[in-house]
C-alpha cells in the first residue's frame, strides 16, 4: 500500500492490525494452571462436628483460590436465623465466615457458593454443633439457578450466529465465490454477527445473576454486572464484543484483499474467546485449547456451508440440477473433512474429562454427551445420503439433495443445542464419584463400609457390622483414613441405629484412600479391619 494509499485510509484501518495484535496477546497468554471446579477440602469448624464453644467465625478451605459472589455464605440456625455478623471475605482458597457473638447451643448450616478459578459456580454445605450433636450431615447444595435454561439458549445462539456470521463467508469465500457478494449471502453473515453479538451480550448479564443464585430481576437490577466486567471471563467477553464489531465493520467495507486476512485473523481470535469459556480451560490447554478451536472452526464451516447451501446456492441453481450436483461435489468432501475434525477433536476434548468410562453413563454431562454423539452419529448418516445423492446424475437428485440438507440443517442444529447445555454443565471428571459399599471380615462377623460418595471433598462414611444378615452391636468403633502422602486423618464416629455413621470424614484428595477401622463387641473381643476405595 502506498504513503498516500495510507494516508487516505480510514484511521480504524490503519489500526486495526495493532488492534488485533493487541486483542490476540491479551487472549493468548498462557493462562494460569487451572483445576477442576473449586472443591472444599477442609472447613473449621469440621462438617458435622460439635463444639462446646462457637467459633469467632467459620473457615472453609478450597482446592484452589475462589471469588464470592453476592450473598455468597449464609449461617442458618434450625430454626432458620441467621447467625452470621457481616459479609464473608476471601483469602486466596479460604472463606472466612464471621459469626455474631454468643452463638447460643444448637445445630447451625453453612451454605457457601463460589466462582472457581474457570469460573463455574460450585455450592455446597456443611453443618456443625455448639454443644449438641448434629442429627444428619446435610447434602450437596445444588448450584442451579433459574437461568440456566437462558444460559443454556445464549450458548446455543451463539454458537448458530457464529456459523452464519463466520462459517457461512468462509464456506461461500472457498466454494462458490460468485454467491459471495450476493445480498442474501451477506444477510446471512450480518444476522450471524448480529446473533452472536446478542448471545454475549446475554452472556454478561446473566453471569454474574447465575453465580449469585439471583433470578431474572437480578438480571435487570444490573447488580452484578460490575463484577463480572472485571473479571477475567468479562474481560473475554468484551473481546469478543469488540472482535465482532471489527468483523463487522470489516463486512461492511465489502470484500477486499487488504481485510481479508484482518477478518480471518479477528475470526479466528472470536472462536479463542468461546474456547476460553468452555472447558478448555479446566485441564491441559495447550492440548484442549487448539482442539476446541479446531472444534469450533469445523462445527462453524460445516453448519455455515450447509446455511449457503440451502439458501443461496440451490435456489439459484433449481432449474439446473445437473449444474448444481457438480457445484456440490467439492463441498460434500469438504462436509465429510469436517465431520472428521469434529469426532477427532471431540475425542481428544472428551478423553480428560470422561474419567473413568463408566462416568458416561453415571453423570449428567456423560449423558449429555451420549446424547450428542448419537444426534452426530444420526447427521453423519443423513450426510451419507446427501453424498449419495450429490455423486448421482438423475434430475430427480436435486429435489432430494434439497430435503436432505435440510434434515442434514436440522440435526446439525440440534447438536448446537446439546452443546450448549454441555457447555455449562459441570464435566464427568468434575462430578464423578459413585457410592461404594466395601466389606471386611472381624472374627466371625464381617464390617460393611457404606461411603456415600468418592468425590474428594467431605463424605459420609457409614459401618455396621453384620453376622450373615443380621446385624451385630459393637460397643465401639473408632477409625483412620490414610492415602500416600497423607499418613493419618482421624474419623469420628456416632451411633445411628444399629450402625455407626462418621461426623467428620474429609477425603481431599484423588487417589486411593484406606479406612482403618478398631471394632470392639465387648470388653473381651476387639477386632481391627480395613477397606479401601479409589476418590476421584
């Protein structure tokens, strides 16, 4: 380009390269080591303990550093008061929960909500005694939120507006040119930039309501709007607003060399920003990252391709099917590479977070992702009859190669759909941990070890001791949790009715974990047994 090429050249151009250079850093830098989900290894007062005097405050101990959300803890008495003295505050992975002065006698809930590091919400509770015991260890706080379903609609609107806004110019750029300028097929692009801009916007405003657990008129409030614009998942949404605007900007200056690769480049950069989000980010990215973008770009051309091809290029060509069977030929191939990108990057993006394989099956995000991969199956083989048909000569083939894109549309669509609830659901890796039920011999009589769940963190560990299926009275049972590195965690236990149930049992790390129990029937017999289970 010229000096005075240059000099007449509108002052955003001139700097869009340093701009996109710029944007492109700030995403590429090599990201903090991220974990899983925050996971609670420890808390002070213990889950299910009992105090003879109420702690200053209440500490819960994290895996890894958390943010807190608004009305992020809450101490409940049973009788539903609250007892906690002003707002929790974060140190690094410790939430410190400050409670009113004279804490009378009683059984108190903690209920925490946190933003993990990939910034997922994680909930939980946990409970304990000032001078009383506590009569069950509480369950898993749920962490979902009325806006799920919105959540779940805006990824899966994003992901169809970045098909037609990115997929569809590329698809047309490399497979009929000749549509490229044409209104139609530049409709399709500005609504798919216009979709996906809509879609991050949502993203926005609904995260920060969705890790608080508020509802739509936290959405409208604007309240935790703030915090989410200076965080880091913030940060990669304004990119991404501001890459979309570039693109369009770029689309309305018409298709010119000199922009072409700024548009590829700012693209590009657009699908770093949606892997970013996604869980790439939760285990090795520099594997997950490239192959959730490659994932992307592929899922984005395919869908864009067959977007142009029902409504620019068979239209044009309906009365010349010989003519339009030749132009779909190069993008059937085209099609079926794409397919292939998709199942190998898949795989590669599935193998660390379907762990172990039975996971599958035994959490929600596995079957989501059955779900997914038979709709995909199911598109393969729609596909395979638009191949057929498309190496075929007869003029009857046009009509059906129509119908079946639009099926092959169809299911494609429906794909993005499951995606996007996959998207913002927590991983099988990250929820895995099935209950196990172990035994061990004492004497005559066998202990049977009940553990409600594998997943490190706080568990409920439950024994009885049993002669064939009646059950036997131990005296009392006292036990130890080891694991490689860790050498000895103290287990108490209580009565609860014919069997003994844990109060404090802390499993906070993954590996193999061995429960050491000493059983005593009477003054007279002791026993001493141990089990062992994997924790995920």
């Amino acid at each position: 380009m010229s000096a005075a090429t240059a000099a007449r050249s509108p002052a955003w151009r001139r700097l869009l390269p340093a701009l996109l250079l710029a944007v492109a850093a700030v995403l590429l830098l090599p990201p903090a080591a991220a974990s899983a989900h925050a996971v609670l290894v420890s808390s002070d007062p213990a889950d299910g303990a009992r105090v003879e005097r109420a702690p200053a405050a209440v500490r819960l101990v994290f895996d890894e550093a958390v943010t807190l959300p608004p009305g992020a803890t809450a101490v409940l008495s049973s009788t539903g008061a609250r007892v906690d003295a002003g707002g929790p505050r974060e140190a690094g992975d410790t939430v410190i929960v400050p409670l009113q002065a004279a804490v009378p006698a009683g059984v108190y809930s903690v209920s925490w909500r946190v933003v993990s590091a990939d910034g997922h919400v994680v909930a939980g509770s946990i409970r304990f005694g000032v001078r009383r015991d506590v009569a069950a260890v509480a369950g898993p706080v749920t962490t979902a939120s009325p806006l799920d379903g919105a959540n779940a609609a805006a990824t899966g609107a994003l992901y169809l507006g970045l098909a037609a806004g990115l997929g569809a110019p590329w698809a047309a750029s490399a497979f009929w040119p000749s549509v490229l300028r044409r209104r139609r097929t530049r409709r399709i692009a500005a609504a798919g930039l216009a979709v996906a801009a809509v879609a991050t916007l949502a993203d926005l405003l609904l995260r920060g309501p969705r890790a608080a657990g508020a509802g739509w008129s936290g959405v409208l409030r604007f309240e935790d709007l703030g915090p989410t614009l200076a965080s880091v998942q913030g940060l990669v949404l304004l990119a991404r607003l501001l890459l979309l605007a570039v693109l369009a900007a770029l689309r309305l200056a018409g298709p010119r060399r000199r922009t072409g690769s700024a548009a590829l480049v700012a693209a590009a950069l657009v699908l770093v920003t949606v892997a970013l989000l996604g869980h790439a980010a939760d285990g090795a990215v520099a594997l997950l990252l490239p192959a959730a973008v490659l994932h992307l770009a592929a899922m984005v051309l395919w869908l864009g391709g067959l977007l142009v091809v029902v409504a620019v290029v068979l239209p044009r060509l309906r009365r010349r099917p010989a003519a339009a069977l030749r132009v779909l030929r190069r993008w059937s191939l085209a099609a079926f590479t794409c397919i292939g990108v998709l199942v190998v990057t898949g795989e590669v993006q599935a193998f660390p977070v379907v762990a172990p394989l039975d996971a599958l099956w035994r959490t929600g995000y596995g079957r989501l992702l059955l779900l997914k991969l038979a709709l995909v199956v199911a598109v393969i083989v729609v596909a395979a009859a638009s191949q057929r048909v498309v190496a075929g000569r007869a003029a009857s083939a046009a009509a059906r190669l129509r119908t079946v894109v639009a099926i092959e549309v169809v299911g494609v669509i429906a794909v993005l759909g499951v995606t996007g609830v996959l998207t913002g659901t927590a991983t099988a890796a990250e929820t895995y941990g099935p209950p196990v039920t172990r035994s061990a011999a004492i004497g005559a009589d066998r202990l049977v070890v009940d553990v409600g769940s594998t997943r490190r963190g706080a568990a409920v560990i439950r024994v009885r001791a049993v002669d064939g299926r009646e059950p036997v009275r131990l005296q009392t049972l006292t036990g130890t949790l080891s694991t490689p590195g860790i050498a000895a965690l103290d287990v108490a236990f209580r009565r609860d009715g014919t069997g003994w149930r844990s109060t404090d049992a802390t499993l906070p790390l993954a590996g193999e974990w061995t429960l050491q129990l000493d059983a005593q029937r009477s003054t007279a017999s002791a026993y001493a047994a141990e089990v062992s289970w994997p924790v995920w």
